[in-house]
C-alpha cells in the first residue's frame, strides 16, 4: 500500500495555497476572474486527492494501487507538490504589508496564471483518469501516458521559472544558436513505446554496471544489435533510469541524443555536441555564461571549441553522462565517435552509453587513437531479445479486443510463429500484432495467423504488392522522398511534391490531392505521421533498407526498388528546382505581405528553397547534365531578377530586394559548392554575351 503521507502532505499544501490565494486575492483588484479560476481548480484537486486518500486501494481496488505504488504515480504527485510550492512561494514573494500596494501586486501576469491554472488541471485530469480506470489495460495506458502530461508540466513551470528569474529570452536566444536539433521529441516518442518489464536483462545487468561504475569498469558501454532490435526503446529506458538517478543525486548530470535517419541535422557532429552542451547549461547554469560569450565572439562554431566548453563544465559533476543513440545513422559515424571517445578520454568522470548496428571493435580501429578508454560491447543477440519479444507478444494478445477473441490454439500459434519469424526484431512482432488486430474478424485473423510473413522483407513486400495500381505513383513517389528527405516533411509539404511532375509550370487545386492524408492510407504503415509535429517520415530504417535492396528488385514490387541513394537525392533535387520554376514566382522579389501568402499558398517552398542545392550535391557526378540549375540561374537576368531573385528572397527574406539584384548567380553556386553548376551558368553567360557582340 502506498504510504499515504505523501497523498496527506500534497492535500495540506493545496489548502496552505488556497487560504492563502483567497486572503491575498480580496486585497487585489482585478484579479477577480483569475481568482476564481485558479480557486476552481485548487478545489478540485484537493477534491480529488481526498478522494484518493479515502480508497482502501490495497483490497478493493488492486489495479488503483499497483498504479499508485508506480513511479510515474509518485512523479505525478512530486510534480503537482512542485507546481504548488512555487505558487506558494510567488505569493511570499510578493507580500507586502502595505495593503496599498497589494492592490497592484496580484503576482501572475494574465498569461502565466493561465498556465498555471492549465497545469493544474492537467494533473488533475490526470487523477481523475486514474480512479476511473476499470482494468490493468487502461491502467498500463495511464502509466506511459502520464509520461507527457509530466513533461508538458514540468517543462512549462521551468520555462516560468526562468521567466521570471529574467533567463527564459536569453536561454532561447542561445538554444536556437547552440541546439538546432533538440532529441526531446524522439525520447518521448520511443520512451512510450516501451512495455513495462521487458529490458531487464540490460537494465539489471551491463547497464547497472556501467551506470554504478567503478575503477575497473569501462566507462563506455556499446550496444550493438540489428535494424528493429528495439535499440531505440531500450536506449530511451536507459535514458529515462539515468535522468531519474540524476534528479535524486544533483551531483550526477546527463545528457542524451537520438541520430535519426530521417533527419540530417540530427546527424551532424557539431548539432550532437551543441544539444550535450545545451542540456549540460540546464543542469550547471553559469555554462551558460560561457555558450553566450563564444555565440557574441562571432567565430564559427567548431568541434573543439565545444569538446573544450563541455570539458570545461563536466568537471562540476562527480559524474557525467552521455547517451548517444544510432550513430551508424550519421553521415559522419566515424567522427562522431572520435570526438565522443575524446570527450571520454580527456574527462575521467564521463562515461559514454552509445548504440549502433555493428560492433565498434573496426571503428577503433580506424581510428588509430592513442589510450583509447576501454570499451564493453553489449550483443543485441536473438536469445536476448526474444525473451522481451515475447512478453510483448503475449501482452498485446491479451490487450487487444480482436486477439482475445482467438480460440486458445490459435493465440499459441501466433506466438509461436511470430517469435520465431521476427528472429530478434521487435518491428517484425510489432507490424504483424498491428496487422491482425486491425483484421474486421476473428475469423479472418485465424486464416492470416497461418500464412504470416516469413520475415520483415516480405511483409513490406506483401503491402507494396497489394497497393492498388491506381496508387501505385503515389506511394512509390512518397516512399522515394521521405528515403532520402533530409529533414521530415510535413503532411502538406509531401502532398505538394509527390503530385509534381517534370516539366509542370505551374500548380493549383486540380492538381493537388483532395486529402493529403490519404497518403498513409496508400502506403499502409510504411511511412509514419506523428500528430503533435504534424511531421511524416518513414515509419521505419528498414523501411529504405528494402527500399534498396536487390531482393525487392527481383520481387513482384520491383517498380519500387532503386540501385542507389544518389539517384533519389538528384530526383528529389530536380523536383525542387521544378518548384521553383513554375510560373507563380517568375516575377521575382515580392512585398513581405505577398512573400508571406505565397510561402502560405505553396507549402513546398520552404524545404525546395533550401535543400535543392544539397539534393544536388549529394547526387554526385549524375548532377552535372542537368539544365534545369542553369535555367534558375539565367532567370536572373529577366525583370526583377525572375525565379532566381525570388528563390533568394526564400533562402533570405530579411535581404533587401535591392542586395539580392546586386548578387550574380555564380556567387550562391560557388557558395553552395556546385562547382559544375557555376562553370555551367558562365559558360552560358559567356555565349549570350558573344551571340550578342555578333548581332552588334
């Protein structure tokens, strides 16, 4: 049973801040409607808490109590007593015995206390939620949801906090610089993947080890395991253990990163050590002292200008930790590894937590350092992993409406077939419980239980072949950009390309897809949406795995395959400059007004204005015989500098119209490092220029 202290100890302080705010509240004018919101909400959660407290949780209500007894319960109610405390304190703070001056001092402004109120009923809700759960389904629901509503609070009341302590500008003035790619997301999106129970085998074993440390413990512990291994989750758990090891031992700090696939800037070296220094600012403000003068010093941000800032504040920890996930997925593995050993080697109290799909013994290798720190490897072996495999395997049986419906025999027969077949990947297990409970009957999922999919390639192969012909270029238009898409892209920035096609000049409604979100539906769970981003990608690495594999080139879905990332990266670089080509930005610079309408009305401009001369690059050699590039820069010399002044314009709106005419093409070409490009465009320039002398 839960120690109800702590339940008891949160009622007392809520009513501490309600007699408080009421007596403060008849002193202060204008404050009456945010009075009786912020009173509202109070009552409610002392309400609720009481009620709580009253439950006998240990008999009559068992799934409330193995809730309650769980460490998300116990964060809920350390983060609402926070939440409290610091209204109690903003009250203190601003007491004054001159009733006079209370009159102007109500101490939130009108935005704040409509965040605070919203917290409150956030963690509320939350409670209310937890009592009203019927079943240890809903229960386990409860436990990871409650994981966002924690970190949408927490994260609002330390944005207040630095508000108010005058930090929140300043530290987002030096976030945007410092940290382009922020991994908060990608932890939260893997950490509620995880099942509750299934990781122990790493968590109690190496990964303890590693954490508690010791003088012969090798500071670096390496996870290797193959693509949809569940590296990712485990990596998040990890994560998660350390973030919470450090809240009860300030002395401790951390930091984590996710390299995605789908995102180029979470794979460059500098954006990995700018997030570790970031997250290392929160913990040890005056670092961030430091950021701020390298930002005004104006030098380049370089690797070792960071390797020495970070270096410089570690030390003020008896332990730091860093958590890298999938760095293979960087373009630049090699050296992010060698600054992330140096990082290591220079700082005895740093210990590295890294994750890849092969083992690191050839990187050390290749990298010829000199000491390097010793190195454990942890093996992601199929006997490991299966074991979590399975329990997820038999709870996603047990949970969901459709699976339960299966006769006994049939649940253990797609147990067994789907451990076997998934041989160590969680996405196998994952794809096939989704496909089968989606099934419209029992009866249905009975007949696809024994003719399931002999790996995680056919079962892409199974949903490529049956995309209907008529969506056929579609899909396989989506599933090329988001392979080899250097950011994610919206929902509407995807709709926007895919019905692109070469030569168009323009673009309107009857060319574009009546519901952009149709496209999931085409391509059935090989891209993924992510609601609260609004972003689209594919739904998995081994999704372009397949995508460039020879086995689907010799398969039915053969139209889908491609020999090379290269040819992808100059078909998308191509599909950029068509964009911008078309004819609704032929008449170059424009008012802010109209700028803005256009970047409203064309939703691909934003990524085509600046990632087409990387598609480009990236393709290589098979760049150099396309003329489009030298059309865009030729449109320079039509009124007002046509297309080219206008894709300036995008690249930098806050350019007066006036520098941008100033500016010859070959100066961005050269800039961008497409050298063929500039040779071209001069060449071309050169001619008209001799063809016109001649006419003379």
């Amino acid at each position: 049973m839960v120690d109800p202290v702590s339940i008891v100890g949160l009622v007392g302080q809520v009513a501490d801040l309600l007699s408080r705010a009421y007596s403060y509240g008849k002193l202060v004018h204008d404050a009456k409607n945010d009075m009786r919101k912020l009173y509202t909400e109070l009552l409610g959660l002392k309400g609720v808490l009481e009620q709580l407290q009253e439950l006998d949780l240990a008999s009559t209500e068992p799934n409330i109590a193995n809730l309650i007894r769980s460490a998300q319960f116990c964060d809920a109610l350390s983060t609402t007593s926070q939440l409290v405390a610091r209204l109690i304190d903003n009250l203190n703070k601003k007491q004054t015995s001159s009733r006079r001056m209370n009159a102007f001092l109500w101490p939130w402004v009108k935005d704040d206390v409509k965040a605070d109120i919203q917290d409150l009923e956030r963690m509320k809700a939350w409670f209310i939620m937890m009592m009203m759960a019927e079943n240890a389904t809903q229960m386990e629901v409860l436990v990871r949801d409650s994981n966002e509503t924690l970190t949408i609070v927490r994260e609002e009341q330390t944005r207040r906090k630095l508000r108010e302590d005058g930090m929140y500008e300043r530290r987002e003035w030096i976030k945007e610089w410092i940290q382009p790619f922020s991994p908060k997301l990608l932890y939260a999106k893997a950490a509620e993947k995880r099942m509750e129970s299934t990781g122990s085998w790493f968590l109690d074993g190496e990964f303890r080890v590693w954490k508690e440390g010791g003088e012969s413990i090798p500071r670096v512990l390496w996870v290797r395991g193959k693509s949809g291994s569940g590296k990712t989750v485990l990596h998040a758990t990890a994560v998660g253990q350390v973030g919470k090891h450090c809240q009860e031992n300030p002395e401790v700090g951390f930091a984590f990163f996710y390299c995605s696939f789908n995102d180029r800037e979470s794979q460059k070296p500098i954006n990995i050590l700018g997030s570790i220094a970031y997250q290392l600012s929160e913990q040890y403000p005056k670092a961030l002292d430091s950021i701020e003068q390298l930002r005004k010093s104006g030098e380049t941000l370089s690797v070792d200008a960071l390797l020495k800032l970070i270096s410089q504040y570690v030390q003020y920890f008896d332990t730091f930790y860093i958590l890298v996930d999938a760095i293979n997925e960087s373009f630049s593995f090699s050296n992010v590894f060698d600054m992330l050993l140096r990082l290591v080697a220079n700082n005895p109290n740093v210990r590295l937590l890294a994750t890849a799909i092969s083992s690191c013994a050839h990187w050390v290798e290749d990298l010829q350092l000199e000491g390097p720190p010793n190195i454990s490897e942890v093996n992601m072996g199929t006997a490991k992993v299966e074991q979590d495999i399975d329990h997820y395997i038999t709870t996603r049986i047990s949970e969901e409406p459709l699976l339960r419906r299966l006769s006994a025999e049939t649940q253990s027969e797609l147990r067994e077939k789907v451990l076997h077949n998934a041989k160590g990947m969680f996405r196998y297990a994952q794809c096939q419980l989704d496909s089968l409970s989606a099934s419209r009957t029992a009866k249905i999922a009975t007949k696809a239980v024994y003719n399931l999919p002999k790996d995680i390639y056919e079962v892409y192969e199974r949903i490529l072949s049956s995309i209907p012909d008529s969506d056929k270029v579609l899909a396989r238009e989506s599933l090329f950009i988001l392979s080899a898409a250097l950011r994610p892209l919206t929902m509407v920035e995807l709709a926007e390309a895919v019905v692109l096609e070469d030569g168009d000049t323009h673009i309107d409604e009857e060319s574009r897809l009546s519901e952009p979100r149709v496209l999931l539906e085409i391509c059935q769970g090989l891209i993924d949406y992510d609601k609260t981003t609004n972003r689209v990608t594919l739904a998995h690495s081994s999704v372009r795995s397949y995508l460039t594999s020879s086995r689907l080139g010799d398969s039915d879905a053969g139209r889908f395959s491609y020999d090379l990332l290269a040819e992808i990266h100059k078909g998308i670089a191509i599909k950029c400059l068509t964009y911008l080509l078309l004819d609704h930005f032929r008449n170059g610079c424009c008012p802010d007004e109209e700028f803005e309408k256009k970047h409203k009305d064309y939703p691909f401009l934003r990524y085509a204005s600046r990632y087409w001369p990387l598609h480009a690059r990236l393709s290589g050699r098979r760049w150099r015989l396309e003329l489009l590039p030298v059309r865009l820069c030729l449109s320079f010399k039509k009124q007002k500098g046509g297309n080219f002044s206008f894709w300036v314009q995008c690249l930098m709106p806050d350019v007066p119209e006036e520098m941008i005419m100033a500016t010859e093409p070959l100066y961005y070409a050269s800039s961008f490092g497409l050298i063929d490009l500039a040779d071209a465009t001069d060449r071309v320039l050169y001619m008209q220029h001799a063809i016109g002398a001649i006419k003379k």
